[in-house]
C-alpha cells in the first residue's frame, strides 16, 4: 500500500469513527436507527449485507485541504463528518425520487422499509448533519468558525434541493438549455464539493484562499459530471460495474443536448429528439442511432472538452491555494480521478 493510500484510508477511517460516535451518542431504542445504520452502509436489513464501503470523497476533500492549509484535524472531523452525513441524506431521497433500486450494490433503503419509512429516515439522517457541525465546537474549532460552518451546511442543503427540483423538472419532460443542464449540475453535484472544500480552508483560519477551495471543489463536481454523462454513453460496463444507461432511461445529458440544440443538425436528429423527450421508450436501433449521432456531430467532442476545461480549472485553484506539503497536492490532485471511478 502507497503512502497516499496510507493517508486517505487513516483519514477516511477517521470520519467513520467520528460518524459512528454521533450515532452511539443520538441512538435510542427505536428501530429508525437501524434503517439509518442501513443506510449509512454499517448494518444489515431483512438479509441485505452490509454495504461496499464508501470511498468518501466529499469529506476527504475538506479533511485534505484543511491539512494542507495548516489545519487541526481534530477540530475538522465533526465537519467532514456532517458534509459525509448531508451526501447520505441526500441519497436517501434521490433514490426515493429517481425510483433508484439499489444503493451500493443492495436494494436501496425505501426498497426495504417503504417510501414513507426511507423520508423519515432521510430526515433524521440531515437533523444528523446539525449535530455533527455543532460538535465541532467542542473539538476545538472556533465558535465564529463553527457557526460560519453550519451556516455553509444549510446553504449547500438548498443548493442541493434547488439541483434536484431541476433535474426532476428536466425528468418531467422539460427540454433544457446547455445553460439550463450546467446550472443544475453545479447545484446538484458541484455545490457539495464546494462546500466540503471551502470547509476544510474555513476550519484551517484561511479566509484568504476559502473561495479558491471553493473553486477547487466546485471544478472537481462539474468535471465528474461530465465525465460520468460521457460514461453514460459510452461507458465500459466492466470498469464501471453497470451498463451504461443514459440512453435507455433518456437522461438528459450533455453530449445529448448539444447535438438536440444544433441549427444545422439532419433532419433524423430532429426526430430522434421528439421521441427522446417523449414518454415513450426508445427502440435500441434509436439508441444506436443517437449514440452514432453523439459521435459524429461533435456531442462527445464538446462534453470532452468540457471536462478538460473544469479539470484545468480545479488543478489552476489548487494552485491558488498554495499548499506547501507537495504529498498532499498530488492526494488532492489525485481527488479528481477517485470521483469519477466512484461515480
């Protein structure tokens, strides 16, 4: 094992430990907490196994850059912890809404205890979120700074909800822009690694690159989404763990919506976007066509370029950041690649 591995998996056992301690502190006898343990991947339901453990990218990146700005880590680990708890509730409702079966390669949490059961679940998992950013009080961070951490929890929460009503307008037959698709994605899948960046650089007193953590963190989602809609389309199953399946459940993605928006596109592209944004399914020769279409009209092209343009831009603010530990810039360098592979 590298040392890099080393140091990510001793910071990504530390937020479980700091997760698990919350948990034993808040649980009582009623059996939500078991569906919450469920959930989080730390116990089993019905004979559903314990889940893959979760690569924890999100408060890894806050843990990163604050140890590279100088920070305490155990001051921090309340807040990587809380940014950890705001992803899992997040999920427990995304699953709910995009009718998703299986979370981490098991049936999904409203798959086992019911609709109604997985929301109240999800809510606790957030009043769980609270908790956690108030605890870092009592580690040692600041109170103004401990408030200042809190507050960015509950904006990011609203970004997040603003992310998800417009996918889910998008889903309800909607045809977006380009504008109208990034802007969502920066609200469904950037805003949270920009906070988790932006809170690393608050809990290590460095107000002076906070936003450029910001950036670090924001780049770093809009690249892994776009990366995850070319893999999407053209993913290799193997490495991915799942057939790509964009097409088949008409997801609106990037190199999709650039070729629907082209003036000079044929007449069949035309079409093929009539019945994409349709109810009905897609036959697999319409699959086939748009994704040769995707191909040669440039949509794979642009979504590339795309993403090698938010990529230089994450690498360019954590330059901004000027981390003086060169291990730690290649671990946050390397944040980027462990995103796409998790996605």
């Amino acid at each position: 094992m590298t040392r890099k591995a080393t140091v990510t998996s001793i910071l990504a056992d530390a937020i479980s430990r700091q997760e698990r301690e919350l948990l034993a502190h808040l649980r009582t006898a009623s059996p939500i907490w078991d569906l919450i343990e469920y959930h989080l991947g730390w116990g089993e339901t019905d004979g559903a196994p314990k889940a893959r453990p979760g690569k924890k990218v999100r408060p890894l990146l806050c843990l990163l850059v604050n140890q590279g700005l100088g920070g305490e880590v155990g001051s921090v680990l309340p807040v990587a912890a809380a940014v950890e708890l705001l992803h899992n509730a997040a999920l427990v409702f995304d699953d709910i809404q995009d009718s998703g079966p299986l979370r981490r390669g098991r049936p999904a949490l409203w798959r086992v205890c019911g609709v109604p059961q997985a929301m109240n679940s999800g809510v606790a998992v957030q009043a769980m979120v609270t908790v956690a950013a108030a605890q870092a009080a009592a580690a040692g961070l600041p109170p103004d700074r401990t408030l200042v951490a809190a507050e960015e929890l509950a904006l990011c929460t609203l970004r997040l909800c603003e992310g998800q009503f417009q996918d889910l307008s998008f889903q309800a037959g909607s045809r977006p822009s380009i504008d109208d698709y990034m802007r969502m994605c920066g609200a469904k899948t950037a805003s949270l690694l920009a906070s988790s960046a932006y809170l690393g650089a608050v809990a290590a007193g460095r107000d002076d690159v906070s936003e450029a953590a910001r950036r670090l963190g924001y780049h770093l989602g809009m690249y892994l989404q776009i990366e995850d809609d070319i893999a999407g389309i053209w993913g290799d199953s193997t490495a991915m763990g799942k057939m790509p399946a964009d097409l088949e459940s008409r997801k609106k993605t990037l190199p999709l919506l650039y070729i629907f928006q082209l003036d000079d596109a044929p007449p069949e592209v035309a079409a093929l976007g009539q019945r994409f944004f349709s109810p009905e399914a897609l036959s697999p020769d319409e699959m086939q066509q748009l994704r040769q279409f995707a191909v040669d009209l440039g949509g794979r092209a642009y979504a590339e370029e795309m993403a090698g343009f938010h990529r230089d831009l994450s690498r360019r603010a954590l330059e901004e950041l000027g981390v003086g530990n060169s291990e730690l810039v290649v671990m946050l360098d390397d944040i980027a690649a462990s995103l796409v592979a998790a996605s």
